[in-house]
C-alpha cells in the first residue's frame, strides 16, 4: 500500500513479461532509488493478480544476491533451484544436478507444464564482480531466455552490459 508513483513503469514491465516470447529487463541504477522495491512489489502475487492478464501462466523466482554469497555457478543455481521449490511447493518435482544442464532440465521442465519462468535478480552485479563466474555464465542465461519461456529482470548499479564486458 505504500508502493505509488510508478504505474506506468509496472505497467510497462508487465507487458514485456507477458509478451508472446517474455522479455528479460534491466533495471539500472544508482542504490537507494527504489531497485528492490520495485522488484519486491512486482513479485507480490496480489500484484501480478490486479495487474497482469494470465498471472497462473507464470512462475516467478526471487533472489536478493546481497543477501545470498554464491561463489560458483553450481551454487547460484542451486539458489535458484532452492527458491523455486519454495515458490512452487509440490507443484514440481526438482531432482536435477545444481549445474548448467540442471538448470537446462528444470527451464525445460517448466516450460513443458505450460508454464513462463520468470526471474527477478536483485543486486545482480555481486554476481558478475564474482571471479569464480565466468563468462560462460551469462552465456547459458542468455542463450536459456532466447530458447525457452524464459526472462530476467535485474536490478543493479550498472548495465549489464558493461559488467560483464569489465568482467571479461
């Protein structure tokens, strides 16, 4: 109730996730502007109910990379894996290896119930300062979005672009 003055962005941000092929966003900016909020307030389910046409089509995934310190890619996406089992309950069966085909066979898996994968990552530049993540990384990710109903929306400090050119 506290959340106003951005309709028109959440509005915005909506629609690209419930685009025929859903759309990876990026927030950028510098901290304390209201990142995480926006993040927060796009991940509550009364949100999306109010706001989006076919909220069930999805599943959405939140992690707060301040809060959480993976140094290898297994462990970040064992991270996801986590959420999303608490997110989903037993609505899916998550038995696959904490690696890039892992995560290959749940997106899969996902995708086959009918389902669109979004996830939003905050602070997603602790990520990409990480030296254990390589480039590879965000290969797997960008590749995953373009082949499956798959899309991010990240928050950070910095485009991504230029962190994962800076980390390179």
């Amino acid at each position: 109730s506290l959340f106003f003055g951005r309709k028109a962005l959440i509005k915005r941000i909506l629609s690209r996730i419930e685009s025929d092929r859903p759309q990876s966003i990026s927030i950028v900016g510098e901290r304390r502007i209201g990142k995480s909020s926006l993040l927060n307030y796009l991940n509550f389910p009364s949100t999306r109910a109010a706001l989006m046409s076919e909220p069930k089509k999805y599943v959405f995934c939140f992690v707060d990379f301040q809060q959480v310190r993976a140094q290898e890619a297994g462990e970040i996406i064992g991270i996801i894996y986590k959420e999303l089992k608490r997110t989903l309950g037993d609505g899916i069966e998550i038995g696959v290896s904490q690696d890039f085909d892992g995560m290959k066979k749940l997106v899969e898996a996902i995708a086959n119930t009918g389902h669109r994968l979004i996830l939003f990552f905050d602070e997603f530049e602790s990520v990409t300062k990480n030296k254990h993540i390589t480039p590879e990384f965000s290969s797997f990710f960008r590749s995953s979005a373009n082949n499956f109903p798959l899309a991010f929306v990240t928050a950070s400090g910095r485009n991504l672009k230029d962190m994962w050119v800076t980390h390179e």
